[in-house]
C-alpha cells in the first residue's frame, strides 16, 4: 500500500559529493510516491471502484497510520537521515505489512489490492540488487499464498497470483541489474570524462606557459641584440678610426677615443652580466655566497658604482654584520641609487635607512624624484620595463635582477610612496632574513615568481640552492 516506485537511486558508498543531491532528490521522490499511491488506495476504497469489499473501521485506521507513515518518512528525508541500507530494509519491511494488512481488512486473499506486491518488487529493484529483489518476490509469493489458501481461494488463483509475483520479481531484478551495470558504465565514463577535462586543462596551461616563455625569449634576444649593437657600434667606430688615421690624430684626440671605447666596452660587460643574470634568474640556478658583511661597506660600494657619495645620506639602525652575498647585494643597492640619481632632480638628497629586528634587516632608498604610479608599481619589475617613455638611458633589467637577487636570499624588494616628510618622491625598500652561521638553502626563481615566506622562528623557506655562510671577517 506504501510502497512506490522510484527513480535511479545512488549505489551503496556513492554518495559521494557528487551525487548527493541527486540522492536526496530520488528518496524525496520515492516519498512523494508513496503518498500518491496512498491517495489513490484511498480514493479507490472509499468509492468502491473495482472493489466489491466494505472498507471497516480497521482499513480506515490502516489509511491514516499509513498517512501518518508516509509522512514521518517524508520529513526524515527532507532532513537527511534517511541514507543507510538498514533503513531502506526497514522501510520495504514496514510496507510490506502495511500492504499485508490492508489486503487482509479488505477481503483477504479474494481482495484485489494484492498488486501492490508488484509495487514492493519494484521499490526493491531500484534500491538493492537482483539477489534481494528475486529473495523479496518468492517471500512475497509465499505470503500471497498463504493468505490465498487461509482463505480459501479457487486453485487457480493460488498458482497465477504467486507465480505471477515470482515472474515479475526476476524480470524486474535483471532489468534493474542491466540498469546498475549501465549506471556504473555511465558513472566511469563521466570519471574519465572529468579526468580527460583535467588533463586537457593542464596541458592548455602548459601549451600557454610555453607560449609566453617563447614570447619572452623572443624579447629578450631581440632586447639583447638592440642593447648590444650600441656599444659593439662604438667600440667598433674607434677601431676603425684608429686603424685609419691613428699616425695623423694628436695623443689627446687618441686617448679620448680610447677613453670612450673603454666606457663602451664596461657599458657592454655590464650588459652581458645583467642579461647572464637574468638567464640565471629565470633557470633557478643562481647560486649565492654567504658571508657576514658590514652593511656600511655594502651601502660604500654602491655609492661608488653609481656614482652617488656626495648625494647619500644614511640612517643606520642595524647589526654590525649582515649574512648576505655581498656582491648581489652591492649590485642590488647600486641598481636602485642608479634609479634615484636618475630619476630625482640634481642635488637632491638620497636617503639609505638600515634597520633591523630578530628576523631580519630592512634597508629603505628614498629619493625625492616624481614618484611612480600605482599601477605600474609591479610592472617596473618585469624584464625590459620601465616608469616612463623619456630618453634616460638604461635597459629596464636593473629592478627585475634587483628583485631575483633579493629573493635569492628569502627576502622581498618592493616600492611604495615615500615618507610624507615634505619632500615627497619614491622609496624602494628590500629586506633580507638574518641569518646564523651554518648552511641554509633558498629559493631562487624569476622575479615573477611568489617570493619565499619567512617563518615564524625567522628560517627562510627551503627549495633548491645550497648556501655556505662563511666565518666573519673583511670582504
């Protein structure tokens, strides 16, 4: 009497996130049938159509404690806690007697409400397998007949009715197996589907990486030969003029083009090194040696390189000692007091700021130039790229080496506003981790690349390059 059809249930151990919702969705249907094929048994009853019994007292209290049934069933799904094999047996178990019970109120084994066995075989097949639903149809049969021959029923129906469920009950099982083998096909089918989208996805993310790094060495060879040819050109130019006219030129004219050709020549050398950089930068394999170095005689070095002395002005708050590799860090802060000279007006005053806590040491470059755009704040340190489209000369790899080598030692270079201290202008500021002697190793990477996070206890993050920090003493 209460039990129904239903729609493809999901296998036992499948109910996984995938199909959940669809599950809930079957057993909420399985309870919206049981209580249609409740309306109908009702209606049927009550009318006497197609059914020559009076419905008693009992049947009317067998509909409402089905009702009551079908209800209880329904709010149990509509809270998810109708899932488990166990269950589902004893649901199939409690319709069975219900149906058993309503064919006894009305008539017996002549009642004609004995179909709804067929309903039963059904529920079984769409919620177990071909075992429990054939095992289900011969318990079935055997009840039908019992309550055919305490009735006293023609022979005829005992042998029909039963053999008729024991039919019904294999057919429906082997179609439900049929069902559950095309069920799992599909279920496999959509789990190499899903893998196959996966895979595909990743190697379109693999062909577009190739892609871009294609692009970028395209740039960077044709960036390189352009940087290049300037230099070569000069170099080149004197050697020529040299050869020619080298016996009739006055020494003074001969050494001022030797003097500019040994400026193209460190112009080119410098070049080389930054694109040799680079190279290294974007393969990880930029090695580093650590040793301790007074930052004094870092920030000295620098000045020198760039040609800045006169203009610095420091602010020393740090160690005596800064476990780095003193010649990247030299070339580091050389790149960006080259910045400052550059872009901020002549004389002008470049401020250095070192300080430094238990984890590491920061060191702050201020100038008093126009400032950079917030935009274009990460852009500047992308390869061949640069604040503005003005003739100062340079190649647009300083701040993109300035980060990598930065990075190289577990650290991070950024830029920002300067200090609203009326001057205004741009500071770049770059820390490194302190250090304790011993062997550390770093991640080294493009300077696109997701800069190392230090940890709590100040360690940096470990990846693929192997650093000796040295004894203490002068470089």
């Amino acid at each position: 009497m209460s039990a129904t059809a239903a729609p493809t249930p999901v296998p036992d151990g499948d109910e996984g996130s995938g199909s959940l919702s669809a599950f809930l969705r079957t057993k909420r249907t399985i309870a919206l049938l049981r209580i249609c094929v409740l309306a109908v048994v009702t209606v049927l009853s009550l009318s006497s159509v197609g059914v020559r019994r009076v419905v008693g007292p009992g049947a009317l209290v067998l509909l409402v404690a089905a009702l009551f049934y079908a209800l209880v069933c329904l709010v149990l799904i509509t809270r998810g806690e109708e899932s488990s094999p166990w269950w589902r047996a004893v649901t199939i178990a409690i319709d069975v007697a219900l149906i058993a019970a309503w064919i006894e109120a009305t008539g017996g084994g002549r009642s004609e409400f004995w179909t709804l066995y067929l309903i039963v075989i059904v529920a079984v097949a769409l919620r177990f397998g071909i075992v429990e639903t054939v095992g289900v149809a011969v318990g079935l049969a055997i009840l039908l007949l019992a309550q055919l021959v305490e009735h006293g029923v023609l022979w005829t129906s005992r042998l029909y009715r039963p053999t008729l469920l024991l039919v019904a009950g294999f057919a429906i099982g082997v179609l439900s197996l049929q069902r559950a083998d095309q069920r799992q096909k599909r279920f496999e089918m959509e789990a190499i589907a899903e893998s196959r989208g996966r895979q595909l996805g990743r190697e379109r993310a693999e062909v577009e990486r190739l892609r871009k790094v294609d692009l970028a060495r395209t740039e960077f060879v044709g960036v390189a030969a352009h940087e290049l040819r300037t230099p070569l050109a000069a170099i080149l130019g004197v050697l020529s003029t040299l050869k020619k006219h080298g016996a009739v030129l006055e020494d003074r004219v001969r050494v001022d083009l030797i003097d500019g050709a040994e400026a193209q020549a460190e112009r080119l050398t410098r070049l080389v090194e930054d694109l040799l950089t680079v190279s290294r930068i974007q393969d990880g394999v930029l090695r580093l040696s650590m040793e301790p170095v007074d930052p004094r005689d870092l920030i000295a070095d620098a000045a020198r390189a760039s040609s800045t002395a006169e203009r610095l002005r420091l602010e020393l708050d740090a160690p005596a000692r800064v476990v780095c590799d003193a010649d990247a860090i030299v070339r580091v802060l050389t790149n960006l007091f080259d910045n400052a000279r550059k872009y901020s007006p002549e004389g002008t005053p470049i401020t250095v700021a070192v300080s430094s806590d238990a984890r590491r040491v920061a060191v702050d470059v201020h100038n008093a130039g126009g400032g950079i755009a917030e935009e274009d704040r990460e852009a500047i340190f992308e390869r061949f790229r640069r604040a503005d489209e003005t003739e100062t000369p340079g190649t647009g790899l300083g701040l993109y080496i300035s980060r990598g080598l930065v990075r190289a030692h577990g650290g991070e270079l950024e830029v920002s506003d300067a200090p609203e201290d009326g001057v205004g202008g741009t500071r770049f500021t770059f820390w490194l981790p302190v250090l304790d002697p011993g062997e550390r190793e770093v991640s080294v990477g493009p300077s696109g690349a997701s800069a190392p996070v230090d940890r709590e206890d100040g360690a940096i993050s470990p990846d693929v390059n192997h650093l000796t920090v040295r004894p203490a003493g002068r470089r």
